[in-house]
C-alpha cells in the first residue's frame, strides 16, 4: 500500500455456507457501523459478496477482523488505493444469492465451476486461434471496456445469462470458452452453468478484470477501454501498457468517450457513455425529454 494514499477501496467474496446467514448480516452491518467504514455487502446462505471503503486503518482492522472468522479465514481481498471513499453508505443484506443467477439447478461452485486461469495464463490463452472469449457482465459494461476479440453478451442483468447462452451458444461446446467478469465471482456461477450445459472446456479469469489489471507481468494487456466498477469511480483504468484504446461511445454525438455520468433528472438517472461537450451542451442529462423535466421542475 501506497504510504500516501489515506483510504483503500477492497473488493471480495467467498463462496461458503453460512449459518444463521440473516442474523450474521445483522450483526456485520452493525459492526461496519462502528467500524466506520462505507460500502455494500451481501450475505447470503451461500458466502459473502462485498465492496467497502475506508482509511487504511479501517480497512486493515475489517480484513483481520473477517479473516478472524473460520469461515473466512482464507478469503481473498483485491485492494485498490484511494484518496476518499468510494461510497457514502454501508449497506449490508441479506440475499439468496450472491449474484441473481435464478436457474433451474442449483450452482455450488463449490462443487462445479471453470477452470481458474491465473492472469498470464489467461493472456496466453486469449492469443489462441480456438478460443472463445466471453465477456461475462452486461452489455453496457461491455461498451465501456473489454477484452480484445470477446463477445458481447447481448444482457441487462446477469440472471439473463442462462437463456442467452443456450440460444446464442449451443453450437460453441466443443470451443475452449474463456470467460472474465469485474472480480471473478458472476464467473464462479457463470462457467458452472456451462459446464452443467455440457460446454467441455470452460475456464475464467482468477480474481477477474482488477487483478488481472494489477499483474506486473500482463499489466492489463489485451483489455481495451476502462473496467466499470459498482461504486462512485464508476470506472477504473485496467491496461496500464500504451496500448490506451478507448472504445466507448458517447450517448449522444458518437464519438469515443470512456466517461459514464448518471443522467441529471432525479427520476430516471439513467447511467451513459458521455464526453465533455456532450455533458455541457446537454446539462449531465440523457435526452432532451430528460432536460425539459428537469427544467420545468427547476
């Protein structure tokens, strides 16, 4: 950790049963609020799913602290620097799961999941001629940053992902499947229903697009734009080579742009691609119906 930078942004899961998994989530968030740190936490009976911010110290203390739990005494953090919070709130739920897959047959990963590919590896292997890349996040994360020759998941949501697949890639079984997600946890679900869809050779990013981002061996290469993030960064820089392609569109005039903004009418923050001009000349908002709303409320 940087000496200079004063807070830290962690990012983690750990697929796990939890007893008692809805009065653990009560008591976590309570021990967030006294430890003062900001993020969003799942618990479900299934592990743990979370992003927090917090001083160096804080977030030092919350990692000994949940490692201190035998459930959790091995779990991975990936850590970013930051000179501020990254969110204004702690939040800590309760959910069935972790990530809302909603399929037929339960997925432990646990049990059945991809392959794990260590960054090199996965730069190695995303050069081949056989592979297929997939891009396990929606489309509009897509649109802001990717990796080079991947597919673009024509998704909103990840509990979409079943139905797609079985209609845009049946005939892909017999094909090496790479797939990536920001973290690696949608990946744990998502190469475990492949393999389950009788994909043979499914393999996915070890700690996603960040950690793939911080190796000092592929310093992010091949992954072209910004990585979109769930916290107020929104996006963070994942190829640190020169290889600095933009590949996002700006919401109203096309050119590149890799900023995304929340449309500034309160009743449909509608999140977009947008570049410098286009957020002046438009006020932050993603329309014009947009902009004449918030100028009669105004």
């Amino acid at each position: 950790m940087n000496p200079q930078s004063e807070y830290a942004i962690l990012l983690y899961y750990k697929f796990v049963q939890v007893p008692d998994a809805e009065q653990f989530a009560q008591e976590h968030l309570a021990y967030c609020k006294e430890l003062d740190v900001k993020g969003r936490i799942l618990i479900s009976d299934e592990g743990i799913n979370g992003t927090l911010s917090g001083t160096v110290a804080q977030t030092e203390q919350y990692m000994k602290d949940l490692r201190a739990n035998p459930l959790f005494s091995d779990i991975v953090f990936k850590i970013d620097e930051a000179d501020d919070h990254a969110f204004k709130k702690i939040f800590v739920r309760y959910k069935k799961e972790l990530v809302t897959f909603r399929v037929e047959d339960e997925l432990d990963p646990n049990v059945i999941t991809g392959e794990h590919l260590a960054p090199k590896d996965f730069y190695e292997m995303m050069q081949r001629d056989d592979v297929v890349i997939l891009d396990g996040r929606t489309g509009y994360e897509y649109d802001l940053g990717h990796f080079r020759g991947s597919i673009r998941p024509e998704v909103d949501s990840f509990k979409e992902f079943p139905d797609w697949i079985r209609e845009n890639m049946s005939d892909l079984k017999d094909k090496p499947i790479l797939t990536y997600c920001t973290g690696g946890i949608r990946c744990e679900k998502l190469s475990g229903f492949m393999m389950k869809e009788g994909f043979g050779q499914v393999y996915q990013l070890d700690g996603g697009i960040v950690t793939y981002g911080k190796d000092p061996e592929v310093q992010g290469q091949l992954f072209d734009g910004k990585c979109y993030v769930f916290d107020e960064r929104i996006s963070v820089q994942i190829n640190h080579t020169d290889e600095d392609i933009v590949v996002g569109r700006c919401h109203h005039c096309g050119k590149p742009a890799d900023q995304f903004i929340n449309c500034a009418n309160d009743a449909c923050h509608l999140q977009h691609i947008c570049c410098e001009d286009c957020e002046t000349q438009h006020s932050g908002h993603c329309s014009d119906e947009c902009e004449a709303i918030t100028n009669a409320v105004g």
